[in-house]
C-alpha cells in the first residue's frame, strides 16, 4: 500500500516518514529492496529527543548470541537472555508495521517502525500484544518474551534496520551497560560492509542448509519440535526413522531437514 509524506495513526497523531517509508507492507521485512552498501551520503539520525524517548526492550539485556556469521547462516540481530513471559518492549516511538508468525524462523515477532528512521524486529515471542498500526511510545510493552520459532530456548533475538538493511545493535547499544551509546547515529555505506562477508558463504551456507539438527530437550515432543521448525512431523519420524510412539531420549539428536 502506497502512502503519503505523513501517515495519519490516530485521530491525532502524525509522524514524518522519509521517501522510502511511503512503502507500508505489513507482511515483508524488507519490502524496499535497497543494498545499503550503494548509500553514497552520510545520514545524520536523531534517535531520541524531549519529545521521543528510548527505552531498552527488556528489564535486563545479558546477550545470549551476537549479530554474525552463526553456524551455516548470518544471524541478523542480538540475541538478549529472558524468561518466558518477560515483558517486551517498544525501544522507540513508533508504529506497528507486521506482527506474524513464522515457524521456521522468528516464531512470533513484531516489526516497529520509528519515528527516528530505523526499523526494530522482536522475535521468538510467546505472544504479541500490540497490533498492526497501533502507535506505540518507547517503553511500551509490545509482546511477551519466548522461545517459538527456531529457537533453542527462551530469548529476545532483536535486530535493528536502516531501509531493510539490518545493522549490528551493538553500534548503537551497550547490552552490558544497559544503555543506548548515542542520541545522534550515522548511517553509512560501510555499516554494511559485511554483506560482502554474507556472500563469500553463501555456496557453503546453501549446501549446509539441506542438513538441520535438532537436540531434544526436557518436555520436548514431536510435535512441538515439528511446530517449532515448521516442518511436519511425518518428515521427522521419515528422516530419523522413528515413529511417533519413539519416546524421546533428552540430548538426542533429531534430524529436522
């Protein structure tokens, strides 16, 4: 859906977007398709003043996995330590763009856009609370904290975007301080630089893809596993030759694809 220079939230609030949010698609992360290594100026953000806040998105922000190369893939984001039913919460004012489920992937996650640019991502919520198109201020709570989708227990995975281009959160945030670094942020080519790393792997990466374990743990069934992966759990009992009556050994591990 094509949209103005403004978006009317409510009846009575109004935020400035830039040329690229005009794009206002609630079901893709990245719906503009722009290569953040081609930005040719510096970009000046102001990521929070008197009138818009920041908050951190949990009570606590011990990190469980940084933003890099993980296994055969690229972890876009920051992985942040919770308890199951930890409130999640809006890192800055803005507005719901896409709260979906994907099973494979972030579980249940939310997309904020913001009104100082960037784009936040919630994954592996136990439920959203907030909804699409809802206007949220920063620290308003937006899910509860879990561990659906591919995940291998219980935590926040929280990435930060520029124009779909994912950035590192640790350029903006000290975790261990609890703090955000800056009000202001630069935007630049080289925040991306790393895509060229993403793509030297990208051969590797598609063949180690065909192979996905899974190690069981305590409470764990078939079909939570099979749910968790979005994957069914004929294909599991298939590829491990099992059935579904198998009682399941905590530590074993399952073949998923």
């Amino acid at each position: 859906m094509e949209m103005s220079e403004e978006i009317q939230v409510d009846d009575s609030v109004w935020i400035k977007i830039a040329a690229y949010y005009a794009i206002w698609d609630t079901r893709n992360i990245n719906p503009y398709r722009k290569d953040g290594r081609q930005i040719k100026d510096t970009i000046a953000l102001k990521l929070y003043d008197e009138r818009h806040a920041y908050k951190m998105p949990l009570v606590k922000t011990p990190i469980t996995s940084d933003f890099g190369f993980r296994g055969y893939r690229w972890h876009y984001g920051t992985d942040l330590d919770l308890d199951t039913g930890d409130s999640v919460k809006a890192a800055f004012d803005g507005v719901i763009r896409i709260s979906k489920w994907d099973g494979g992937g972030y579980g249940n996650y939310l997309v904020v856009r913001h009104v100082n640019g960037l784009e936040t991502l919630y994954g592996h919520l136990s439920r959203p609370v907030a909804k699409v198109g809802q206007y949220v201020k920063a620290g308003e709570l937006i899910g509860w904290g879990g561990s659906t989708g591919r995940s291998s227990g219980p935590h926040l995975h929280y990435e930060v975007r520029y124009e779909g281009n994912p950035i590192d959160p640790e350029e903006l945030y000290n975790f261990p301080g609890y703090l955000l670094k800056d009000e202001n942020f630069t935007i630049t080519s080289a925040l991306f630089s790393y895509y060229n790393r993403t793509g030297k792997k990208s051969s590797s990466a598609s063949r180690a893809r065909r192979t996905v374990y899974h190690k069981v743990r305590s409470g764990e069934v078939l079909g939570s596993i099979a749910r968790k992966y979005g994957v069914s759990v004929s294909q599991i009992t298939r590829l491990n030759r099992i059935t579904t009556r198998t009682t399941l050994r905590v530590g074993r591990s399952l073949r998923i694809k």
